[in-house]
C-alpha cells in the first residue's frame, strides 16, 4: 500500500470512528476538582517510600489495607480503605523517555478479554489482579487511579473487573498512555473512566494517530472522558474523535523539558490545586477539517 493511499485513508478512518463513537454518552455536567485531587494525590502516593505510605494515608483519612511490589512485572500498588470505599492505587513512571519507548509495542490479541491488548499492561493489570483479590471486599465499592503507565494498568485492571462482573466503580488516571483499539474501547464502554491529561503531556498522545500505523483500519483510540488541564486556572473536556485528533499534533513531536514537567505527578497536582481555587472550562478547538468540515 503506497504512501499516498495510507494519508488518504487516514481521514476516511477518523470520519467514519466519528459516526461510530458519536453513540457515546457524553459527560456529566459535574465536574468535582477535589475528588480529582484526591486522586491525583492519592496516585503521587504510590511513588512514596513503602516505610512512610501508611502514615501518608492516615493523613487523609484512608487506611492502607495491603500494599506489595510485584518484581517480576516491576509493578507496585497499595489498597487503602475510608468511609466504606476502597481505593486501589497503581504506581507508574515518572520518567517520559523510558514510557515512550515502554509504548513502542504492537497490540497482540488477549484470550482473556476477547480484545487486542498492549501486553505489558495486560501482564502488569493482571498480576495486580490476582495479587490483591485475597484483600479486596465484594461488600465495599472500589475506586482504581494511577499516573503514567499506572494509569494503564489501571484500565486494563478495570476491564478484568467488568469481564468478572465486579466492576469498579469509578476509574481516574492521570497521563495514562492508550492501552487497547478502537473494538476494544467500544466493548468496554461501559467503564467510568475519567483520564486527566495535562496539555504538553505527550504520553497520552502515544502511539499517535499516523498513516503508517494503519493497518486494519483499526488504530489505537482512547476511551472515558478526557479532562485537559491548560494551567491559568483552565481547562477543557473532550472525548471520542476529539481526543484522538490531539495524538495527530505529536507525530513530529520531540519530547523537551516542558513535556517532561507536564507528565510528572506533582505538574497534575498543581494544575488541579488552581482549579479547586478558580476554575474555567474552555471548549477544546482541534482546528482540523476534514474533507472541507470542520471536526469542531
């Protein structure tokens, strides 16, 4: 397939994903910047010394009910307990450049979940997965969040959870990469996801939407609600077409110092520390067309 059939099929592609997806529910009116704060830092706790997580915990009201490092999938988390909810928490990296060449993987279909998954998050979600369930309580509802590739998994935990009639009741990420296809986002629709981006964040635009990617005109594509934080006490909320068409800016993108800064957990936790103080949504402009119509 020449190169040239491959650019002409990428808009036929994102047109016909937008009539596909244009079913989805759309967002909540709501929108609580302090649950997403204590998310966010509930997230920036996984990255803590093991030694100190407990008293971290105390401090807002959560009580730490198991914590483990799962060597062999370098996976860490903990499970915390308040007012009759569970938490579960996923640590991921801090550093970008290793994530973006953690990401460089093809999706491989996954048995288990009847979907094409990203392998390295489906291992580490399911080492989670039958790691904590001995701690988990079917009486209390349980609450998944993590940043970076902890974010990930934390999806792809949510979708072994739904697939066992378990569901989470609630899933928050913060610079969570894309973890599964376009069939596989459709299938699992139905999970509350809330992914928190911050605007020079370049790991949730990877792998971006490119021509050469294309294949069985199927491409990697995010699902849940996405919350773009802009900083200046702003931000903007997209989901479905909308948020794939950010991945397209990142193709030529070479990660910097600000990308950097954008990812950490502690650029989240700020961004969100203003909009508990003063917040204003700005409707996300693309500034694409395609075939003569604008996407916005």
């Amino acid at each position: 397939m020449t190169l040239f059939i491959r650019r002409l099929m990428l808009p036929c592609v994102l047109l016909l994903s937008f009539s596909a997806f244009s079913a989805v529910p759309q967002a909540q009116d709501t929108l609580s910047f302090p649950a997403l704060q204590t998310y966010a830092r509930l997230s920036s706790d996984t990255y803590a010394d093991p030694g100190e997580l407990s008293d971290r915990l105390m401090q807002q009201q959560q009580r730490l009910v198991h914590q483990a490092v799962i060597a062999d999938h370098q996976v860490s988390y903990f499970l915390a307990q308040s007012d009759g909810v569970q938490t579960l928490a996923v640590r991921g990296t801090a550093n970008l450049s290793n994530v973006l060449m953690d990401l460089d993987i093809k999706l491989q279909p996954d048995d288990d979940l009847g979907i094409i998954l990203h392998q390295g998050f489906k291992a580490g979600a399911r080492a989670v997965y039958q790691d904590v369930q001995p701690y988990l309580n079917s009486e209390q509802p349980l609450h998944i969040t993590g940043h970076s590739l902890g974010g990930a998994i934390a999806v792809v935990l949510a979708m072994y959870l739904q697939q066992e009639n378990t569901p989470a009741a609630e899933v928050v990420t913060f610079g969570q990469p894309k973890v599964t296809n376009m069939t596989g986002t459709d299938q699992f629709s139905d999970i509350p996801l809330t992914r928190v981006v911050t605007s020079q964040d370049l790991v949730p635009l990877v792998p971006p939407i490119s021509p050469m990617q294309i294949k069985d005109l199927d491409i990697y594509w995010h699902m849940g609600e996405e919350i773009i934080l802009l900083g200046n006490h702003e931000y903007s909320r997209t989901r479905g077409i909308k948020s794939m068409l950010r991945a397209t800016k990142a193709m030529n993108a070479v990660p910097g110092e600000d990308n950097l800064h954008a990812h950490k957990i502690a650029t989240y936790r700020q961004y969100l520390d203003e909009l508990n103080e003063q917040a204003e949504e700005i409707p996300y402009k693309t500034d694409i067309s395609l075939f003569g119509l604008s996407i916005d």
